[in-house]
C-alpha cells in the first residue's frame, strides 16, 4: 500500500487564509469587496503564502460568486502572495470554462494561481441551479479529471456525460507553471479526501477538534491514502491544508472582548439562523457560545481560538502532534472583530506565531543564549585587546590616565551613582541634586 509522504521536522509549515467570505448582512457590498482585497494585499505584506476565496451565490452573507474574477483583482495589488480557487464549484459549471478561467488566473497572476474544486457548499445555491444533492459530488469527480487532463495539455479529445459534452477540447494556453498546485475540498463526507487520493492531489480539511470518527483529522486523511493506494497514487501531507479559526490578541481578555459579540452575531444570525447549520445552536449568553467554541471548535470553521499568539502556537502545535502533520495552516477570515482589530490578529499572527512555528526563532534564541554563557569570557577578552591598542600608544595612553584619575575622582566624591537613561553619570553631588 502507497502512503503519504512524512513531513520532517525540517519542512516548514506554511500559512494563509481561508476567505469565504462570511459578512455581516448590512454594509455596502461594494465596500465589502474592497475590504477583502486590502486584506489581501495586508497578507501579502505581512509575508503570508496563500490567499483562498470561495465561491456562493445566495445567503447574503457569501458575497464572491467568482473566485477567479476577485483573485484576478487580488493578483493586481499583491507580489508574493499564492492565490487559490478555494472553492469552485464544480458541478455548477462546463469543466472547459473551469479550465480555461484558471488557466488565465495563472498567467495574470504571474504564476500564483492555485486551483482548488468542491461539491458546492449551500444547498440554497444547488437549488437555484436545479442540481441534484445526491449527484454533486461524483460530479465534481468527473469534472477533476477532465480539468486535469486539459491543464496538462493532453492532445484534442472528445468527452461525453450526462451533464456536458465536448468535442475536440483542448486548451489554447496552457498554465504558466509546470505543475499548478491543486486541491480539493474536505468536511465530513469522505469524497473530498478520496477524490485528493484519486488523482494524487492536496486536500484543503476543516480542523476538527475531533481525536475519533469521522471528523476526526487522522481519519479524514486515512480515506485519501486508501484513495490513492487504490488508483496507484502518492498523497503528501505537505499538500493538505487545514483550516482553524482565531483571533489574537495582546493579552486574552482583550482578544475575547473584541471577539465577543462578532462571535455570536456570526454564529447565532448566520449559522442557526441563515443556514441552519445542525452543529450550530442559538446561544444567547455570548460569553458560554465564545467557552463553547474554543473548547469545541467553530461550526464550519474548525478549531478556534481566541487569546494570545502563546495560545496559537500551542493549538497548531497540538493540531500537529493529533494529525502527524501537514502542510499549511489557514485561518478562517471572519468578522468577529472590528477591523482595526482583525488586521492586528493577523499582524500578531506574522510577528510571533508564524516564525515560532517555522522555527526562525530557535537559532536566534542560541545565540542570545550562547554570548550571554560567555559573557565574562567574550568581554574580557575584548577589553583586554582595547587596553593593549590604547597603551601601545604614547598619546592614548596618556588620555587614558587622565580618564582613570577622572573616574576615581569622581566616584571618591559621590556615594552613589545615579543613571538615567540618555543622561549618563552626573559628575558631582551638585548635578546629582538638581531638579528633574
């Protein structure tokens, strides 16, 4: 049996965001879109790898109805930044158009563009489409490897289904990298992960604070290694993206009242209400919903949590030791906060969580660690190669005595000496009494 491939110790753990989006009915969609780009571009500063947008039609809430038409705009104000497809949904499209919009992504972007593909996530828009529940996700089977096909330039050929049909496809332009990193979908039901081992590509998992069951993580990607055994192919964990929800803060307190009400709002207005999320309850007491989702996790959004950048680092460590690895942590982009705020968990998120977890802080902390064991020895040894060059010196050694006499003149005369930071040492008892 063909298993996935180990993740060392020494691959480092990549980071990005997961954009749904879920916005508050209420503001002006307009300004919503232009939000969420300067969040991307932010990302891009603060040096993040990847930038995921889903696509929805219905809800109010799930505004980007083109993932690729909003990464294009993206792809205008960003420089680094990977950006994916997260999800498209496949069944609700001719493969060919697929194929083609993610092609020119690639090339607008400069070969940025990650493809990612789902079943269709709300029912409200399989309904509005008049698609069939029960036929999305082997639909979204067929589509994959049709798409994969066309993006690695296979020569002209003919499909037929029962959903769409063509003739002679190929595509005129072909990705601009060699191999565009792709991935699919995952919740509860095993396809996403199966369709990942089919077809030997990443898969982008909610994580579940589960440790047994379906939702459990190790169980989830245990369905794409048997995948992959099964059609003879290789899946990587360094490939599988798992999706968290935070929001970081100076101190806990502050990151739980700034999360508080945001929190409910999104979980009692949108998840109970809007959708009717069966793992999702109105909950009226906004401080027991905001203990129950850190403690449980967040309907749609995975593990959460809501403290400091200490809190992180120890719950994506934990995610790590639970799973045996993977390869990218996405947060979940939400509202809970203002955005002031947001962008500030996110800023804390760069500064300390991403370079503790990809281990750039370790040789730093040895060399702090190494100089401060040495110290006596290191200062010593400079201190003694200045006096030799000062005393070489006829006139150095001359002023050197006078900075001597100096020295002990003044500490004769004062009991204590006295330190202020940019005002050195006062020279005389008189200096030392003034008023400050």
């Amino acid at each position: 049996m063909q298993v996935s491939a180990y993740v060392s110790p020494m691959t480092r753990v990549q980071f990005g965001t997961f954009l749904a989006p879920h916005h508050p009915v209420g503001e002006s969609p307009t300004l919503l879109f232009e939000r969420d780009l300067a969040l991307a571009a932010h990302l891009d500063r603060l040096g993040f790898d990847e930038f995921w947008c889903g696509e929805h039609h219905s809800t109010g809430w799930e505004m980007i109805a083109s993932p690729e038409m909003f990464l294009a705009g993206a792809a205008q104000r960003t420089h680094t930044i990977r950006l994916g497809t997260g999800v498209v949904s496949l069944p609700y499209h001719h493969p060919f158009n697929v194929a083609q919009r993610i092609v020119q992504l690639d090339h607008m972007s400069r070969g940025r563009a990650m493809f990612g593909s789902g079943p269709g996530a709300l029912p409200s828009d399989a309904r509005t489409l008049c698609i069939d529940p029960l036929v999305q996700r082997d639909r979204q089977d067929e589509a994959q490897g049709v798409i994969m096909r066309l993006l690695a330039g296979e020569d002209r050929f003919d499909y037929e289904s029962d959903w769409f049909t063509m003739r002679d496809a190929a595509l005129q332009i072909l990705p601009l990298q060699e191999k565009m990193p792709m991935v699919t979908a995952s919740s509860i039901s095993p396809s996403g992960m199966q369709i990942a081992g089919k077809y030997g590509i990443g898969a982008l998992s909610i994580a579940s604070t589960s440790s047994a069951g379906i939702q459990s993580l190790p169980t989830q990607w245990g369905f794409a290694e048997e995948a992959a055994a099964t059609h003879g192919q290789t899946v990587d964990r360094r490939n599988w993206r798992v999706l968290m929800a935070w929001h970081i803060a100076e101190t806990r307190e502050q990151a739980r009242n700034e999360a508080l009400l945001g929190l409910q709002r999104w979980n009692n207005d949108y998840n109970a209400d809007v959708l009717g999320r069966p793992d999702a309850k109105r909950v009226e007491d906004p401080w027991e919903l905001l203990d129950q989702i850190t403690g449980h996790g967040a309907a749609g959004a995975g593990a959460a949590v809501v403290g400091t950048p200490d809190d992180l680092i120890a719950a994506i460590r934990d995610l790590q030791e639970r799973t045996g690895g993977f390869g990218v942590v996405l947060g979940f982009a939400h509202d809970w906060a203002n955005t002031e705020a947001t962008l500030r968990s996110w800023d804390l998120v760069a500064r300390y969580v991403i370079p503790e977890i990809q281990g750039q802080l370790r040789p730093m902390r040895a060399s702090a660690a190494f100089v401060g064991e040495h110290r006596q020895e290191l200062m010593a040894g400079a201190g003694a190669a200045i006096m030799q060059k000062i005393m070489s010196h006829e006139g150095a050694a001359a002023a050197m005595g006078i900075t001597i006499a100096q020295i002990a003149e003044r500490t004769a005369n004062e009991k204590e000496a006295a330190f202020r930071p940019g005002a050195g040492l006062p020279s005389t008892a008189a200096e030392r009494a003034r008023p400050q």
